[in-house]
C-alpha cells in the first residue's frame, strides 16, 4: 500500500513554527528533539494513517492524534482515504488544556 501525503495546514504550520522556536532556544541539551519526533510521526502517520487515536474533538471531526512522548506535544490530524492526504490541523502541547470534546449522541 503506498504511502499517504502528509499535508500541514496553515495554522498547524504557524504552531510548528512557534514550537520549534521555542524548543531550540530553550532546550539547549536537546534542541532538535522536537522536529525529529515531528518528522518521525509525519513517517508513521504516512505510512500507517490509522495509527493515531480517535479524537472525538468538536473542532476537527474524525481527527486522530499521534502523541510525540518525548516532547510531550500532540499531532492533530484528519485522514482523507480518497485524495490519499493526512491533512495536520494542529500540533499542540499535550499537558495544555484540552479541546472541547463532540457531545456524544
């Protein structure tokens, strides 16, 4: 099965960006952690879409999340099985504040 195409959305791009910052500046023991777990998990997500978790998340329905453990940051994403595309919506910190949760039916 080929490989899907990893899409970064506008503002995951802007969070990336951000995070990377940040991470290099002030993790001076590790600073490339963050972008190699990034790249790894944009391999994965790739290779195996359904890898993540189900998200249930009121602002991105049918997004999955894929956990960078080490970093502690968390890769938001949808899967499109017809273009072949895993678009990233978000990449934000696990700790923080969760998103609103879909209300179940």
């Amino acid at each position: 099965m080929p490989a899907f195409r990893v899409g970064v959305l506008p503002r995951a791009l802007a969070d990336i960006e951000r995070i990377a910052t940040w991470w290099r500046k002030n993790r001076l023991t590790a600073p490339r952690l963050f972008q190699d777990e990034l790249d790894l998990a944009f391999i994965n997500i790739a290779a195996q879409p359904e890898i993540g978790h189900k998200a249930g998340l009121r602002a991105y329905p049918g997004a999955r999340t894929y956990l960078l453990r080490r970093s502690e940051y968390v890769v938001i994403y949808n899967v499109d099985h017809e273009s072949g595309v895993v678009a990233v919506a978000r990449v934000r910190y696990a700790r923080r504040r969760p998103l609103a949760r879909a209300k179940r039916r």
